[in-house]
C-alpha cells in the first residue's frame, strides 16, 4: 500500500505538467496564429459553443460565441496585422481538462488605414480541453490606461 500512493501522486504530477503544458503551448499558438492571420484567429483558440463569453473593463463584450462571429466580420477586415504577446504566462491547473490562464500582455493591433493601437494590461481566461486541444472557453482582458 505504502507503493500506491507516491504511485498517485506521480501520476496527478505528471497529469498536472501536462495541464500546464498544453495551456501554456495554446498561448504560443495564439500569438503565432495571430500574428500569421490576424484577428480571426482568435475564433480557432475558443470553444465553439454558447458557454462562451469575452469581458473587458468589467463590461461584458461579448455574450456568446455568435456575437463575437459576427463583431469578427466587422473587425478582421480592418486589420492589417497584429501582435500579442504575453509576459509570463502562468498557468494554475484546476482538474485534467481544465485551467486557468493569466498573464500580463502587450497588443499592438495596425489597422489598414495606418492607425496603430497599443494595449497592455492584465489577461485572464477559463481553459478547457476540448478532444485531443485546449481552447479558451471565456477570456477577460484588463488593459492599462494610457499615459
């Protein structure tokens, strides 16, 4: 008996190194798929359901999965290309397919028309693993007033 529970508790270690693993590889993916694509690269990294939902300076942007598709339309088009990039990921494992993601971050989102638009502050999101990947099931973003 005495075998079996350090046993466990490697095994929920490694099931944990894995958890953060996988976020903290989602976040990488995010900032390069942003970056290759744009905005609407966001839409691969959240869940694709109506539990959903994006916060920022405590007002609810958007409400589900539908709204932020259809803000979307509006939005990539206006964009020429675009950075984010987080500044010490952390990652705090709640179970074996989900987690939260926090992380300080810089945005810098050139607009076609040649407006830039610069973004710092606070991020904070539920992560889920959906099948074999991790997805962002909702995402609050704390931004910085500027100078």
């Amino acid at each position: 008996m005495r075998l079996l529970v350090p046993g466990l508790l490697l095994l929920a270690a490694c099931r944990t190194t894995d958890v953060e693993a996988g976020v903290h590889d989602l976040a990488e993916r995010i900032s390069a798929d942003l970056a290759a694509r744009g905005p609407e690269a966001w839409l691969e990294h959240f869940v694709d359901d109506d539990t959903f939902f994006m916060a920022s300076e405590g007002r609810l942007l958007f409400e589900d999965r539908a709204a932020l598709e259809a803000a979307m339309d509006t939005f990539d088009p206006q964009v020429l290309r675009m950075r984010l990039i987080w500044k010490g990921p952390q990652v705090e494992v709640l179970g074996p397919e989900i987690a939260i993601l926090h992380s300080d971050y810089e945005e810098v989102i050139e607009q076609r028309d040649g407006t830039l638009m610069h973004y710092q502050g606070y991020f904070t999101s539920v992560a889920l693993r959906v099948g074999a990947h991790w997805k962002l099931q909702s995402a609050h973003w704390s931004a910085e007033e500027p100078d």
